[in-house]
C-alpha cells in the first residue's frame, strides 16, 4: 500500500495553540470577503487587525481547491500557516461534505515537509469529520511501488507521522466512530487505486487473484475460493473462458463471502476484471490502450468494498464475485462470430471482441443467483459510450428502479458522482437479434451502447433485484491531483458500496 505510515487522532485543540509544525485551516468565500471557516476562528483571532491585510495582500480568494502556505510567524503556535479554500459556502452559511472532504485532499498535499500536521476544517458534526479524515487520507496518497528512490531509501514518504483532525464534537462518541470508521473506508479505497496502478504485466488474472486471496486472508470473517481455467471448463463459464483464451496468463474467478452472525440482509457483488484490455482481434487504437490496466477496476472495487464492509463489522452478507481475464491477440482468441455457452446455458453470437466485460460479467452474475441474495450490484469500467454519455467524473447507474434509486443515495452520502441511466424496452430486440443464438453479444449500431450492455447484462440476473454501475469514465484519472483525487486508479465506487451496505444493515 502507497499510504505514508501516518497516526491519526481526534482532538479538540485550538488550531492557534497547537503545536503541530504545520496547521491547517479553511478559507471561504463569503458574501463580502474571504472567511475562516467553522473551527479556525482562533487563528483569525490570533492575527487580529492584521488578518484581512495579509490575506489581500497574498492574494487569497478562498475559492475551492486554492491552497497558501505562509511562515506562521508569532501569533500561532505552528511554524506553517495553511489556507485551503473551500468556496462557497450553502445558503445557510455551512459547507457540504463533498466540499470539506476535497478540500482536506489538497491540504495533505500541502505539508510535504512537516513532520506533525493539525487540520481544523469544518469538522462539528460526524459526517463532516469523516469527510476530513477521508479527504486526508486519500488526498496524501501516491504510487511509489516503482520509483527506485523509494525502493533504495525504503521509506515510501517524507509527510508527516502524526497528523490530528481538530473537531469541536471529538470526544463524541458518535465522532469517534465516524473518525475510525472513515480510516477503514479510506484504506479500502486506497487499496483499489493500488491494484489498479499496478503495470499490467505484473497483475495478470493468476497473480490478481493471489493478491485478493491474501488480502482476504488478513480480513476476519472473509472466505476466498479462487477457481482456475481448468475448474472454470468444469463449471461451464464460457464467457470468462473465451476472452481469457487469448492470453499466456489464464483466467481466474474469485469468490468471497463475509456471512455475519446477525446478517440483516444478503447482497451479492460482482466486478469486471480484465486485468488489461488490447480489444483482442478487435484490437484497440494504440492511444486507447495506455490506461488498460484499469480495466479491472471494478473488480478491485467490489473486492475492496468486502473487505472494508467485513472490517466495519456491518450485519449483512455479502457475496461477491470477481471474474478475471487478460484480453490479448494470439492464433488462441476468440473469433467474430463465434458461439459462446454461458454458465447456466445462456449461448452468445460474439461479434465485438472489445466487448470482453460482458462476456466475463455474465458467467458471474448466474453464480451470483444461485446464492440467493436479496439482490446484486455489479460494478464495471463496461463502455466507452457511457463515458461519451456522463464525461470522465460521472458513472451511470442503470438496473431496477429501486435498487438504482438507493445506489444514488448511497453515492451521494460518499460524495461519489452517479447518474441514472435508462434500459429501453426496444433494448430487447437489439440483444435478441442474433440467427444463430439465444443473444447478440453487441450489434455495431453506434448509439446507445452503454444502455445496450446494461440490458445483455440484465438478462444473466434471473429477475432479481439490480444495479449496473458503468464506472469506465470516473475509474482511472489520467490527470493531475484534485481535492482527495490523485492521479491514476481513483478508487471509485467502493464508499459507494459501502454506504449502501451500511444502510442495508438499518432496514427492519
């Protein structure tokens, strides 16, 4: 894991008085001038008449994401000043989760050199303390596995070792929860951008599954069953079979069950795992195979979600399924036109090659039915037409309605970007076209392909309850760093998933 070897406390303290090296505290953008946010009131209190003068004269606005950084000089007890601006504040005068959350991602990019760190943003209720633990954690994360200065120095950061949320409400209880609680998740989450940044030559199908299998281990209350390409011909997942054929490194299916004492409920996940994707025989445009390697992001999501649901102890089941497949040119890969014997007997005329996720997805949303959850979530980077659809930032969620309408909830709880997404009834006869099988994998037209996948994958969900997450734009950021986003895998959807599990585990 790419994360500095950081402890985290909760504390009261007057960022004026602490004695961290470095402080942070958040700047807004009011109705007449740039304000301090909730909880720094101290340190303007501490500058006195001087505050608004050196504020102008550094040229503060306070707008989102802005960060200043100024010798803290006498009147705090810090060495370094941190201004991280928030933006507007809502109507009532407060700020959004979602705002304090990027804002403390820019402030752990602010302080490289300060050994202790104390962060006094907007922190007085439970879901704002979360927000700055998870903004700071994730904000401060890097990819080092392959830099030689830190594989010869053997440190992988030089932050600093403590840092200290400062929250009004932290000797709650219910702070404290959400505080240890928001670490948990944001691990979770780190640990998916580390997966997905990993060079596709060394997380080919066999060693992602290895990794998932040993994480899985670490995790109380988690059972693993890896099944390879023998044991998948014995099972019949010819979907995963034919887009793995291609390739040296064979594929695998992962499953894993958490199944507490006192489970609420039974949900099943399943995650697209196409460790790299080259199209197959439909090969890809050389400048669209660069960020490939994620294209097992939503494995890692689904995979990481369970881990992060069993640490939290949550009281619902979950169920999950990760089938993975290396999507290569060879005299072995599967062909336009071929027929392929789904498990549960399901035959697909193929025609798209890059049309892989599908193919893998299906096998494992029958394994998923056949445990009987309460319904299923599947979580996919499925379609370049979603991305043309929402943008890069946004996923679309299609699937029943219900089940779609409480993923949204759950997203913006997590401060993740998701929009619904129809499956038009006229879909039927697109997937139902082909001569020769019981479904047309894809049909070339051009629009509409990203609905058109959603309704192939639903007819693998015997009717349950479900949800298709296509994540292909927001999964992998070929950009610079943004609030807690960091460049590379960004972890998207597992606090997603998470939320929606925590909320399961409310329902009477």
């Amino acid at each position: 894991m790419t994360l500095p070897d950081i402890t985290y406390t909760l504390r009261t303290a007057s960022p004026a008085k602490t004695r961290a090296e470095a402080v942070v505290v958040g700047i807004g953008q009011g109705a007449k001038a740039v304000e301090v946010t909730a909880g720094a009131e101290d340190v303007k209190a501490a500058y006195g008449r001087r505050w608004r003068g050196m504020l102008a004269t550094l040229g503060v606005s306070g707008k989102a994401g802005e960060v200043t950084r100024l010798p803290a000089g006498n009147e705090i007890g810090a060495q370094l000043l941190v201004l991280v601006g928030l933006g507007k504040p809502d109507a009532d005068g407060t700020y959004t989760s979602d705002a304090v959350r990027r804002a403390a991602g820019a402030a752990a990019r602010a302080v490289p050199n300060a050994t202790s760190v104390a962060v006094s943003l907007p922190a007085d209720t439970p879901d704002l303390v979360r927000a700055v633990t998870e903004g700071y954690v994730l904000g401060g994360y890097t990819y080092t596995a392959y830099k030689s200065s830190t594989a010869k120095s053997g440190a992988e950061s030089n932050g600093p070792n403590d840092v200290a949320i400062l929250s009004s409400i932290a000797r709650r209880t219910d702070a404290v929860t959400a505080f240890e609680e928001a670490q948990i998740l944001a691990q979770a989450v780190a640990g998916t951008r580390e997966w997905v940044n990993v060079p596709p030559a060394d997380l080919t199908p066999p060693a992602f599954a290895d990794a998932i299998a040993h994480v899985a281990g670490l995790v109380e209350g988690v059972e693993t069953t890896v099944f390879d390409e023998e044991q998948l011909a014995e099972l019949g997942c010819g979907g995963i079979l034919a887009v793995g054929m291609g390739s040296a490194a064979k594929p695998r299916l992962v499953e894993l069950t958490y199944s507490p004492d006192d489970a609420r409920g039974h949900i099943a996940l399943v995650g697209k795992g196409i460790t790299f994707d080259s199209g197959g025989l439909t090969i890809k445009p050389g400048s669209s195979m660069s960020t490939m390697k994620s294209d097992m992001a939503g494995a890692a999501a689904v995979a990481q979600a369970t881990f992060a649901i069993a640490r939290l102890g949550l009281p619902v089941k979950v169920s999950a399924f990760v089938p993975m497949a290396e999507n290569m040119v060879s005299g072995s890969s599967y062909r336009p036109g071929d027929v392929v014997t789904h498990y549960g007997g399901t035959t697909v005329e193929v025609s798209n090659m890059d049309a892989e996720g599908r193919m893998v997805l299906a096998d494992a949303l029958v394994r998923a039915t056949e445990v009987s959850p309460d319904l299923i979530i599947d979580v996919a980077t499925l379609t370049g037409h979603m991305v043309m659809a929402l943008g890069d930032r946004v996923s679309g969620v299609l699937g029943s309605e219900d089940v779609v309408d409480r993923v949204l909830a759950a997203a913006d709880v997590a401060g993740e970007q998701m929009w619904p997404m129809p499956i038009p009834e006229w879909m039927d006869e697109r997937i139902r076209s082909s001569k020769v099988a019981d479904l047309s994998q894809h049909d070339w037209i051009r629009w509409g392909g990203g609905l058109y996948a959603a309704a192939f994958l639903r007819e693998f969900t015997d009717g349950l309850p479900w949800a298709h997450l296509d994540i292909a734009g927001p999964s992998f950021n070929s950009g610079g760093a943004s609030g807690h986003l960091t460049p590379g895998g960004t972890g998207v959807a597992v606090a997603t998933l998470v939320d929606y599990v925590r909320e399961m585990a409310t329902d009477q």
